[in-house]
C-alpha cells in the first residue's frame, strides 16, 4: 500500500507522533499553515469521510476528543482553533486517507473557502 498516512501509521515513515491509541495517530502536518498544524488520522486506511459507516461513528469522535486534547496540550484551548475534513476532489482532499487538520496559533481568516 503507498498511502503515505498509511505508512506514517505503520511507523514506515518516521514523523514526530503527538498521540496514539490502538486506532488512531497523529502527528505534524509537513506544511503547516499555522503555528500549530496537526494532522489526526485513523490507523485503518478509510478513503475520505464519505466512507464512513454507522459502526465508525465513534471513530470520529475519537479524532475530535484527540484534536481537543492536543489543542488543551499546545494551550490553544482558549484562544480556539479550527478543525478541518476535506472530502474528495472538490472538498481539496490531497491525501486519499481520512484526516482531521487542527490549525491554531494564529487568527485564521474567517470565511471557508
Ligand atoms: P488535504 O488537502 O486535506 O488532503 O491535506 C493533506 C495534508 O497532508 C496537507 O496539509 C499536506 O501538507 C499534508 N501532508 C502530505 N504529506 C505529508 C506527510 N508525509 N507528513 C505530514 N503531512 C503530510
Ligand atoms: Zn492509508
């Protein structure tokens, strides 16, 4: 498999890790687009958002307690932060493995586009 989430989370590719669990990982987006850009994803290889099933649901809730805990720990807790799924060719999905962005440190632009 030459999905480049997937060997970060096989530990085939090495990177900084801020958290892991038996399902999920996370660790530094390699172009960061804010003074904190984390990339959290599911250790299993799921496409986009839009594959997910009813029995992964949790999973996603999984991801965000994990991107609020990192925010907590980078102390971005208050001043707030972003988080962001792409989806697919129009949503600007770049990487074909599901991930949640958190961005934060800086004011981010308001709009979403
Ligand atoms: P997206 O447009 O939502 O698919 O975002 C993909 C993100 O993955 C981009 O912000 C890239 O900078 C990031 N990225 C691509 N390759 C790597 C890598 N090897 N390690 C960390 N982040 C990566
Ligand atoms: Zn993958």
């Amino acid at each position: 498999m030459d999905c480049i989430f997937c060997q970060i989370a096989d530990g085939k590719v090495p990177s900084e890790i801020f958290y892991q669990d038996k399902e999920i990982i996370a660790f530094p987006d390699i172009h960061p687009l804010a003074p904190i850009h984390v990339i959290i994803i599911p250790k299993k290889h799921v496409p986009s958002i839009a594959h997910i099933n009813e029995k992964d649901l949790s999973l996603i809730g999984r991801m965000v307690n994990v991107a609020n805990q990192i925010a907590e720990n980078k102390g971005i807790s208050d001043r707030g932060y972003r988080l962001v799924i792409n989806c697919g060719k129009e949503g600007g999905q770049m990487v074909p493995h599901l991930h949640l962005h958190l961005l934060g440190g800086k004011q981010l632009a308001n709009g979403l586009t």
